[in-house]
C-alpha cells in the first residue's frame, strides 16, 4: 500500500515537473483542438456546448501555464470564473438569455486572452533563459490574439448584424449558433496573417479599424517576436556547438 502511494506521488511530481518544462507545448496542443479539431468534428454533427466546454478548458488551462506569478493567479480567475459560467451554463437558459450570457462569457474571454496574450510575452521577455517551449510561449500568444478578435468581432456581429458583409456561403453558417463563432474564427486568422479571401468583408467603423489593428499586429508579432526568437535559439546553439568543439 505505502509502495503504490509513493509510485503515486513519483507519478505526480514527474508530471508537474514535465508540465512546467513544457507549459506552453501542452497550452499549444488544448489551443489546437479548440481552433482545429473542434471545427472539423463539429462538421459531421451536433456537438452542442463543447465549443464553450473547451473554451473553459483552455482559460484554466491559460491559468495554469502562468501560475507561478500570485497576482497574475487571482487576476486570472477574476475573469475566469465568471467567463467559464456565463460561457457554458448560458445554455441552460432560454434562448434570448442564452444569447446574453454567452454573449457575456466570451466578452469577459476576450478580455482574458488580450491580458494572458500579454502576459506570456512579458514572460517570455524577462525569462533569462530561452527554450523550445519559448517558441511554443509566442505561437500561443499569437494565437489568442487571434481568438480574442474573432470574440470580439462576433459581439460586434451581435449588437449590428451589418457591420459585416457576408458571402452567400458563410451566410448559411451564421444561422447556426454553432458554426457563427467559426466563421468570425475563420475571419480573424485570416486578417490576422493577412490572406483577406474576401467572404467576410467589414462594413461598420469598429468592424473595420479592429480589422487593420488585427492585420498590423498580427505582422509585427511575427516580424519581431516570433522571428526574434528562433533567432535566438539558433545563436545560442551554434554558440553551444562551437564551445563543444573548442573544448
């Protein structure tokens, strides 16, 4: 018995050790089914609230990854709790108060990803020790902003259907409720890197300027960031191989 809970509590601190090697990986891969195959499942049917049951996943999963900072912990869970409830128990409500309170949770969400998106980068930039998982750190705030967009561009939807002009394709998805949020998911990434296929055009002001803010960042972040980065990386291990064959 004492041998099993001792095998237990090895299991548990290789795991957190493993976890705090590798935080933004296992952030990366909960971000991936959440943007990828959460979409691809849902085309071959119903899959009700999963969207917002993996939405509350990954801002524990955000709370997690940043733990280690106590302040960042009870800021986090200021927004968390209240995004994670009115995100996923807004479906036990009627539909017009249902629309409400998701409406609400993913404001809050959005809020949430800006200020985790922020974080990770303060992270990464005071860490005095760069690492593949550094790498992983700046794709995953890359891809929260992403996400904090396509949040906010559907609030914006919500409060005026015309700020957007839709092709006839994306038209049919945005009467259902569960594909609308990957059509301004779709939209953002695609302003976000700058493809513009042109399905999904904004209209209104606010549409519009978050549109080219997206653009422009979503440009800087890789140009600088991300790029900086692997550069890095790459410095600091031909400077590690030169040393070994110095020696």
């Amino acid at each position: 018995m004492l041998a099993t809970v001792l095998n237990c509590g090895d299991v548990m601190h290789f795991i957190v050790i493993l976890y705090r090697k590798w935080r933004f990986f296992f952030l990366l891969g909960a971000l991936l089914v959440l943007l990828v195959v959460h979409p691809i499942v849902a085309g071959f049917g119903d899959v009700g609230p999963l969207f917002d049951a993996l939405f509350a996943l990954v801002m524990l999963m955000l709370i997690l990854a940043l733990a280690q900072d106590k302040v960042w912990r009870v800021m986090a869970c200021i927004l968390l709790i209240p995004a994670a409830a009115l995100s996923t128990g807004g479906h036990l409500l009627s539909s017009s108060a249902q629309v409400i309170s998701v409406t609400a949770g993913h404001a809050i969400g959005a809020l949430f990803f800006v200020a985790v998106a922020g974080k990770i980068i303060q992270s990464i930039l005071a860490s005095q020790e760069l690492t593949l998982d550094s790498v992983f750190g700046a794709i995953c705030g890359y891809l929260l902003l992403g996400v904090a967009s396509a949040l906010t561009y559907a609030m914006i939807y919500a409060a005026n259907p015309d700020s957007f002009q839709l092709g006839d394709s994306v038209k049919v998805h945005m009467e259902q409720a569960e594909y609308s949020r990957h059509v301004f998911i779709y939209y953002s990434f695609v302003t976000l890197t700058t493809v513009g296929y042109g399905d999904v055009i904004p209209l209104s002001m606010p549409a519009r300027t978050l549109s080219w803010v997206e653009a422009l960042t979503g440009q800087l972040y890789l140009a600088i960031l991300v790029a900086g980065l692997i550069s890095a990386l790459v410095a600091r291990k031909s400077a590690s191989i030169r040393r070994e064959v110095d020696h």
